[in-house]
C-alpha cells in the first residue's frame, strides 16, 4: 500500500521552550481511514495545522500525497474541517459550499451542483436556504464536512468532526467516512470519541507529550492481549487445570483464575478439548468466546504507561512504531 501521508521528526517548539511535538514520525495509507488521538495536550491539532501549513514546524521532513509537506498545488488536493472552524452566520448553507467551491477554482455551473450533492450527503438539503445562525453546532458540522468536500479531495482531514453531534449524526458521519473509503479516497480523522475511531478507523496512531506512542491495526496493537476466553459458573480445580494442560495445549493458556480460562487464539476449534474436559466433570460454563481490549483499554494502557514523560520537556528520546505498510441520511437537528 503506497503512502498518502509519510512524515517523520516533526517538531514543534513554542516560546518559553515548550515542546508540543518531539518527533513524529507516522505513515498513512492510500485509501484507509486513519485515526489520530491522544489526551488534550499530546499534540494532535498541532500536527494537523502542520500538514495543513496553519502553522509552522520548527522541524519536518517528508511527504503529503507524494509531495513536500506544504507544497501548494498539493494543498489543493486536500479537504480540510478545522477543529474550531467559523463561517459568517448571515451565510446558508448552500452560500457556504458555494464560497469554498468558488475558492478551490470551481466552475459556477459546477460548484452548484456539487453543493446540491454535497448537501444531500450530509443530511442538510432541507437547511440550504437557512442562515448558518440558525444552525445547531452538530448542523454546523455537518456543513463543515461538505465544504471539505468541494474540490474533490485526495486526502480528507478532519480535526474533530462530530464534536457537538449527537449519536444519530455521528451515526450518519461514520457513513459518510465509509462512504468516501469506498469512493478510493484517504481520510485522516483526528477524534477524541474512542468508540467512534473504532468503529470506522482502518489503523490508529496513540499520540502522548508530543509523540506517536504506538501505531497500526486495532488487531495487531491488542494481538498480545486477545484471545479466547471461557468462564465457568464454579471454580476450576487444580487437577482440572492440569487435565487441561495436554502437551498440545501450554503454549496457548495465557493465563486462569478459579473460574476463567484464557487462551492465546482466536479459534474456537482450539480449545474444544479444554471444553470437553469441563464437561466431562459437570462444570457449567457461563461464557466461551473471543475477547480482544477496546481501544479505550488499548488508549489507557499507553497513557498510564507514558504518562511519566513531562509534556514541556526539551530533552527526550523518541519512542515510535511504524507500521507494515452508500450513506444513510439522517435529521439535521444533530
């Protein structure tokens, strides 16, 4: 898979020295939809306004889209929703659209009708004609996300975009982003709602003080601590445990308890002899299945695991991962 975005040593320093990125480095895949987060503070606007040239960075190297971070005719190629984004309230929303359209270079014929289709994507053709005053911030929203989409764009980037939507709109937003994988596009999500980024997210970068702790598939970063689980209505005994340990099974029991089993694999054909053992001496099982941790255990792990770093600290080494290279419209109340 070729790289959209491939950066590495990105780093930022305010006044006063304070650090707010330390060296990232972070790869993106053609297609995917990648998730960045991390706690306030880690640094993930900071990096983001750094692709989008917002602001400077003190170091950086490597590319966007095949291109020198920065370079202009690149910028063109990419859609952008700004984590505290403001339109002129006396606009529609349809005057919105219109505006970026004609900013991008988009012919009027054109930019019309793809403000039409555009609005109709994101669930607020009903709402084009009213001023953006009148918007809830989840419509807002929702009309931040179409403009991003005016020039057509290669790469998506988005800076929290379902803040302030509520769960039927982030519902019909993940539809969207799946929506514009599906069309062969690149979307770049940066997000606070774990459960939202699990959902949709082909990969995850975990940023903490200015650094991508670990990065990749939700799979391959909780590979170590998934696996089948059985749990038993009363306590397994010692010589159970032991009838269970057959010289074919060792090497895939993780770890047991009085009452639970855990087992390092996914198939359910592999530990049908540990099943058959329980049985075999009347021991009810309660539950039997795959457990993987969610990305919130995953996001906690790897913060409580850093949270040692000092996040304003000049001096530091860099701890990262590389990694192995049709939308339902909803109300727009939300």
């Amino acid at each position: 898979m070729s790289a959209v975005i491939d950066i590495q040593g990105v780093e930022k320093t305010y006044k006063r020295r304070i650090k707010a990125l330390r060296g990232v480095d972070m790869t993106v895949g053609d297609g995917e939809i990648f998730g960045l987060l991390g706690p306030n503070g880690a640094g993930k606007s900071t990096l983001v306004k750094i692709m989008m040239t917002v602001i400077s960075p003190s170091k950086c190297s490597g590319t966007v889209l095949g291109s020198k971070v920065g370079d202009k005719a690149t910028l063109q190629q990419i859609g952008y929703l700004p984590e505290h984004h403001r339109f002129p309230p006396y606009l529609t929303g349809r005057q919105v659209l219109e505006h970026f359209g004609a900013l991008s270079g988009i012919q009027r014929k054109q930019r019309k009708a793809k403000a039409s289709e555009l609005l109709e994507l994101v669930g607020m053709d009903s709402w084009h004609k009213d001023k953006l005053g009148s918007y809830s911030k989840g419509m807002r929203q929702r009309v931040g996300l179409a403009q991003a989409l005016m020039n057509d764009p290669k790469l998506v980037v988005l800076d929290e975009p379902t803040d302030g939507v509520d769960p039927s709109g982030r519902r019909d937003i993940r539809n969207i982003l799946t929506h514009l994988k599906n069309e062969g596009r690149t979307v770049f999500l940066n997000s606070h709602l774990l459960s939202e980024l699990e959902m949709v997210c082909d990969r995850v970068a975990i940023m903490v003080h200015g650094l991508v702790r670990t990065q990749g598939t939700i799979d391959e970063l909780t590979a170590e601590q998934s696996g089948f689980v059985i749990t038993t209505a009363s306590p397994i005994t010692d010589a159970m445990k032991s009838e269970i340990s057959t010289p074919s099974m060792p090497d895939l029991i993780q770890s047991s308890s009085d009452t639970t089993i855990s087992f390092k694999t996914s198939e359910a054909s592999a530990v049908q002899p540990a099943i058959d053992t329980l049985r075999k001496h009347n021991i009810v099982i309660q539950s039997a299945g795959f457990k993987r941790p969610s990305l919130e255990d995953l996001f906690m792990q790897v913060v409580d695991t850093n949270n040692g770093a000092k996040p304003g600290a000049i001096s530091g080494a860099k701890a990262t991962s590389r990694p192995s290279n049709n939308p339902t419209k909803g109300g727009a109340n939300s």
